[in-house]
C-alpha cells in the first residue's frame, strides 16, 4: 500500500490535471507536490518523446535497470511501452539472459547499452570500457541522453519503492510472462 494518497483529477487544481492524463499510480501519488511532479514529468517526457537515441535501445536500458532492481512496476510498465517503440519478447529474453551472463541474440550495441545500465546500478559509474564501447555507435548527445535515461530510471524505481506505489492490475499479467525472480 501506498504511503502517500492516489489523488484523482478532481483533488488537483484545474492547471495540474494534465498531469493525470496517463492516470497511473505514479502520477497519481506525485501529484501530491504538483510542481516537482510537473518537473518530473517534464524530464520523462522529454526522454520519451524528444531525446534522439534510438527508442528501442532506451527502452532496453531502462527495462535493465526496472529488471536488475526488481522493480515490478518499472519493470511491468516498460514492457508495454518498450513494445511500442519496437522491443521484441526475444529482446527482454535476451535482456535476461545477458543478466546472467549467458549469450544472447541481441546485436552488439544493446548489449554493451545493457552492461552500461548493469554496471550504473551496481558500481554507480560505467566503466571507461563500456563507455568507450557504447561511444564508437553513438554521438555526444546520444551517450548523455543514454546515461542521463539510466540515471534517471535508477531514480524512478527508487521512489517506486520508497512510496511503495501499488503496480495497477493489468501490469501484473506481464509478470506471469516474465517473471521477476525475488519478485512474488
């Protein structure tokens, strides 16, 4: 449960209900400071909708944190959306597998963008390697975007847990194909 209240359109004031509009439990519950939940939003909308790395690589860095924190909801949520920018059940299967150190299908530069996101959740950096390797396929304003996305997203599921926010009912179908392991 929650820590803080779900707020519905009608307990914001009119100028913030646009925020809203994707009326998920994380929304709701930022809402609740209507301002940083504007600056939130404003940030994941840019990453989403206006940053010019490839759609299918961000969102398989962001799935790599959502699956290496055992974040349910992140996790659950970026399947849907990283399917509508063109991620493929064999790439979450190789997301998995590259997790446990076993060969994956996936091409080279997603698998260097998945270590990068391994090695920012568990060392907080990556490495001069990873990077290096990431930098010969990708310009300057694609690798801050990339790291800017990861950090962002190891934020994100870290207010996640702290507020405890409640996965909504139809994500957690996704979990029965994909199970999280330590995730009930």
């Amino acid at each position: 449960m929650a820590r803080l209240p779900y707020l519905e359109a009608d307990q914001v004031a009119p100028e913030y209900r646009d925020m809203l509009k994707r009326n998920t439990n994380l929304h709701k519950l930022l809402v609740n400071s209507p301002e940083m939940a504007r600056a939130f939003n404003g940030i994941g909308g840019y990453i989403r909708f206006k940053s010019k790395l490839d759609p299918r690589l961000r969102e398989l860095a962001i799935l790599q944190v959502g699956w290496m924190e055992k974040s349910e909801y992140e996790f659950t949520h970026h399947v849907k959306i990283g399917k509508e920018f063109g991620v493929t059940d064999e790439d979450i299967a190789g997301l998995m597998a590259e997790t446990e150190g076993k060969p994956s299908k996936l091409e080279p530069l997603a698998k260097a963008i998945l270590k990068g996101a391994r090695e920012m959740v568990r060392e907080l950096a990556m490495s001069d390697a990873t990077f290096s390797e990431i930098k010969q396929h990708l310009s300057d304003e694609h690798m801050v975007d990339l790291v800017l996305t990861i950090a962002f997203y190891c934020d994100v599921v870290r207010v996640l847990a702290t507020m405890k926010i409640d996965n909504e009912p139809y994500y957690k179908e996704v979990l029965q194909q994909y199970p999280i392991p330590g995730v009930n």
